[in-house]
C-alpha cells in the first residue's frame, strides 16, 4: 500500500468513493452526488490550505482518502479543523483508515492546528470506535439532525487536541 498526499488526479477516485456513501449510506446527508466538477473545486479549495492523503493499492486501486477542511471560514477557529475520510467500499485493508489518520494529523500537527474535529452519524459505531481508538471524546450529541433512507439520524460531534491551546 502506498500513501502519499492527494493530487488532483485523484479528485476522480475521490469522488466515485463519496458517491457510493451518498447512495448507500447515512455517513453523509447528502441525497443527491453533487456535479463532479463542483465537488472538484470544492476539494481543491479545502486542499490548497490544508493536507490530505490518498492510499492507493500497488496495483493502483483507490483504498481511501482522509482530509482536513475548515471548521468555519471565521477567524477565530483558523487552529481547529473538520475530519473526513471515506474507504473503498469494495476494497478493504487493515489499518488504511488509521494510516491515513496518522499521515493527516503529523501534518495538522505541523501546520499549527490545535484540534480536529469530526461528525459522525452516531449509528455508525465502527467509526465511533475508531474515533475512541485514536483518543477523540464526544463532546455533544445532536438527535435527530438528519432525516436519511427513511429515518431520523443522531450526529455525535468528537474532537482531539493535537497541539497546546495558547494564545496568538
């Protein structure tokens, strides 16, 4: 498996794993794919300012891809930053998720950034455990925040400190 930043050549990659996950998922809220070259742009804007990291297969199949975007265009929380990361549905590894975890918080770490943050749809325990594996703590629950395939969705809202909260 290799691991580097994402490029975008990958933006293709990135975007037929989120549209499985918008089809077939509540991991996001989304109902519609949105136009592949808006979610491109979009991609490129949050990656310009911040890492991401793609995992490939050597046989070059897209495993899954992590990055950081902000949390709010607000200046007042330029150190704090959202998580996401999607897997290949159809194709897994053991331990890409937390590789990719691992390359995108040194390089958070790095920048400055003193806490990630990620929301997570509280009836996927898999991810909510993964969060706890990697030292995240629930910091609020929100009930039913989304209605998706049929139901109302609880969001749980998981931070980490990476960095000493000080002032600037």
């Amino acid at each position: 498996m290799n691991i580097r930043k994402i490029s975008t050549t990958d933006f293709s990659n990135i975007y037929k794993i989120y549209s499985y996950y918008i089809d077939h998922s509540t991991a996001t809220f989304e109902y519609e794919k949105p136009v592949e070259t808006e979610f491109s742009k979009k991609l490129k804007n949050e990656l310009d300012c911040l890492p991401g990291f793609i995992a490939y297969t050597e046989n070059d199949i897209c495993l899954g891809y992590a990055y950081a975007s902000r949390y709010s265009y607000e200046k007042a929380y330029d150190r704090t930053v959202k998580l996401t990361i999607y897997m290949n549905p159809h194709h897994h590894q053991k331990k890409v998720s937390s590789q990719l975890y691992t390359y995108l918080e040194q390089a958070l770490k790095a920048q400055g950034i003193i806490q990630m943050l990620a929301s997570i749809t509280a009836s996927n325990i898999a991810s909510l455990k993964f969060h706890e594996k990697r030292n995240f703590v629930e910091i609020a629950r929100l009930e039913k925040l989304g209605f998706k395939m049929g139901e109302w969705h609880d969001e749980v809202l998981m931070r980490k400190q990476i960095n000493p909260y000080k002032n600037f």
